[in-house]
C-alpha cells in the first residue's frame, strides 16, 4: 500500500500544488512502442483502425527529400503531416501528429508547434524546432503534458518560454489545461493548480482553446471552445462551450468564468493593442457572432469581467466549424475565418460604437492592400502571414 501512495504523490503534486509554475519541469513519455527497423514497420502498415485510440506504433520512416534553396525576405511557415497518417510528419518520430498551431519564441529562434491528435497513438503533444536559420527548421525537442492533451494556441512569454492552451484532459475530455514553459521548453505548469481553480474548471466544461495575454495589466483571456472526444467518432454529441476564463497571469490563478449566452463554441479570443479598457473580442461559432470582452468591469452580481454583444456576421457565419480571428496591431482591424462557408470577413474597429464590415464593400485584395499599407498584423500570428497584397490562411 505504501508503494501505491508513493506512485501517486507525483500526480498530487502537480494537480494540488502552488499556483506558481514549478520550476522543476515535468518528463516527456518515451513512445509506447519502439521503433524497431524490420519488425515495427509491418505492424504500423496493418494495425487495423480502431473508433478513438489508436495502435501507438512508431511511425514509417518517411521518403527523403531535398529543400529549396530559395531565401525569401519574408516567409511563413506551414508544419504540415503526412497524409497516411503512418509515414512520419516533418523531421518528427512520431506519425498521427495533425499538425495545428504554430508560434514562434520571442527571439525568433525557436518554433513550436501543436500536435491536435497526438493523443489517439499516446505521443507527445508539442514540438519544438529549432529556426536559428530559418530556411532550415530542424526538430529540437517533444514534450507532453500528465494532465492535458489537444494542443492549440499558443503565446510566447517575455522571459522565454510559452503558454499553451491544451483542450482536453489526457484522455481529451474536459477539463484542459493551461500550459506554461520555462525558457528550456520544458512544461512547468498545468493551470490552474490551486484548490479554488481546480474547483472552477470542474464546475463549467473548461475546453481552452483562444488565447491572449495583456502582459502590462497582469490579466489572461481563455476562451473555451468543444470538448475534443466529443468530435471524434463515434460520438453521442459535440459539447460546446458558451465561456471565457479571465485569469491573474502573476498567480496563474482564474479570477472569473465569463458566459456568452448560447454560444455555441467560444473558439478565439483576442485583446484589442491599445484599448484604454483592456478590451478584447472573442468568436461565438454558433452564433456568428464577435462579443466584446471587458475584463475590469463588474456585471450585476459583483462578478469582474463583462461580455456584451459587438457585432453579429450574419446567417452564414453561424455554425461554420470555427471563427479564428486577429487583430492588427493599432487595434483599427480585424480578420475573420468563416471556415465553412469559405470566406474571411473583415472589421473595421477603430469606433467600436460604430463597427464596419469591410469585405462586402470593397475587393478584398484592394481591402489588404489599404489596411496593410497602414497597420501590422500582431505579434505572435499563428494563423495568417501578410505579404504583398495576399493573405494566406492555415488550419
């Protein structure tokens, strides 16, 4: 009995502890099944299909290739997977990655990169590559987290280091995780980790996905988006979430649950650069909808952070799949991906009494042009890159 407690002080320590990150950093898993040339490859080509959890093989060795030598000033990069779904993705050990977000570390040199289902083969859920030269990308280092899967957003921290929101639990329910790295990439916090926040995430579905850090006004927006199990089949129903989580960055510790009535997948959140209120706009999926957030106001109940409508995109923005936004960098626009309906809406918010839709009124490629030509997209742009008078959009 005494070995068995012992097994499990670990994982009480990391679910119980201070809601600091811990500066000891918590182990990757080695793969379940090793690669072993000869005898793992005809396993992984006939392992049959099973409904979530997959047989964990190691991956096919992929076909070589050689790069370009093309230098671009500008570049962006796509992590993409292999399309069998058994050949190895890009420079990984690992197949069934589902390559998703991207971010970059502040100083340019580190790229890391979001395994979606990394989880149905029990592999490692984040990637690091190493872009000192940013025309060769290499494979640095993989971890994962004890408590969470389902990698998405992703924000790099001033001193080094990310946060990212994991939706899922290890199993991909709820509740997910928020997760943050030291400078190492090395994980070191699940949050929330104290009593009170353990206690918040158990009581609303806490599937985060958005992600935005008001770095001067000690405050974090998560916006819960779907129960990752939920989507995969066979499935009773996806679970969609209608919250936001507002958070004190320097405790890691969740302040309030901010509710968006009926709506259906809160997919994306950003902070507004420069709002004198510290506002932020997030996406309502269900309902089409881009809500204003202000975290500093009080609603009837005493409760801080307030949501309130800001602009409805119409019929054919609802129930798209999903609503990824950003905002340029003087906070005047923002960019919308109305997924399924194969379109990118675009609003104009120097006036938020007096918001503007753009894309119905003027070409879109005039519309980049003149909004290009007076602001930048913001920093950390995982989903789109500008140049010229294009904008290239990725999953």
């Amino acid at each position: 009995m005494t070995k068995f407690f012992k097994a499990l002080l670990p994982l009480a320590i990391v679910t119980w502890a201070s809601p600091v990150p811990d500066p000891d950093p918590q182990l990757s898993l080695p793969p379940l099944i090793p690669s072993i040339p000869g005898f793992t490859d005809p396993i992984a080509s006939t392992a049959p299909p099973l409904p979530v959890l997959q047989v964990p093989t190691p991956p096919l060795t992929s076909p070589p290739f050689t790069g370009s030598n093309i230098q671009p000033k500008k570049i962006g990069y796509f992590w993409t997977g292999a399309g069998d779904n058994e050949h190895a993705d890009f420079s990984l050990p690992t197949a069934l990655t589902i390559p998703h977000h991207l971010g970059t570390s502040l100083d340019g040199k580190t790229l890391v990169g979001g395994g979606l289902l990394s989880l149905l083969k029990l592999q490692d859920t984040a990637y690091y590559f190493d872009v000192s030269n940013p025309y060769r990308p290499a494979f640095k280092k993989s971890n994962r987290a004890i408590l969470a899967a389902v990698t998405d957003e992703i924000r790099a921290k001033p001193d080094g280091g990310f946060f990212i929101t994991y939706m899922g639990s290890a199993a991909g329910t709820s509740p997910g995780r928020l997760i943050e790295t030291d400078a190492n990439f090395n994980i070191i916090g699940q949050h929330p980790q104290d009593v009170a926040g353990q206690a918040n995430i158990l009581s609303a579905q806490f599937s985060p996905h958005g992600l935005s850090v008001n770095w001067d006004k000690n405050i974090i927006l998560t916006s819960d988006f779907v129960v990752p199990l939920s989507v995969l089949k066979p499935s009773l129903g996806i679970q969609r979430a209608n919250t936001l989580r507002l958070w004190n960055l320097a405790s890691r510790t969740i302040i309030s649950t901010i509710t968006i009535p009926n709506g259906g997948g809160i997919q994306d959140v950003k902070f507004i650069p420069g709002n004198p209120e510290s506002a932020a706009l997030a996406t309502a999926v269900h309902l089409g909808q881009v809500w204003i957030i202000y975290p500093f106001r009080t609603d009837s109940n005493g409760n801080q952070g307030v949501a309130q409508l800001l602009y409805d995109l119409g019929p054919k923005a609802q129930d798209v799949t999903a609503i990824y936004s950003d905002i340029t960098q003087d906070g005047r626009f923002i960019y919308l991906t109305l997924t399924t309906a194969n379109h990118i809406a675009a609003l104009d918010i120097s006036d938020l009494n007096n918001v503007k839709r753009l894309e119905t009124q003027i070409p879109f490629n005039q519309l980049l042009a003149l909004t290009i030509s007076k602001s930048r997209p913001t920093r950390n742009t995982s989903w789109s890159r500008i140049t010229s008078s294009k904008l290239v959009t990725s999953a």
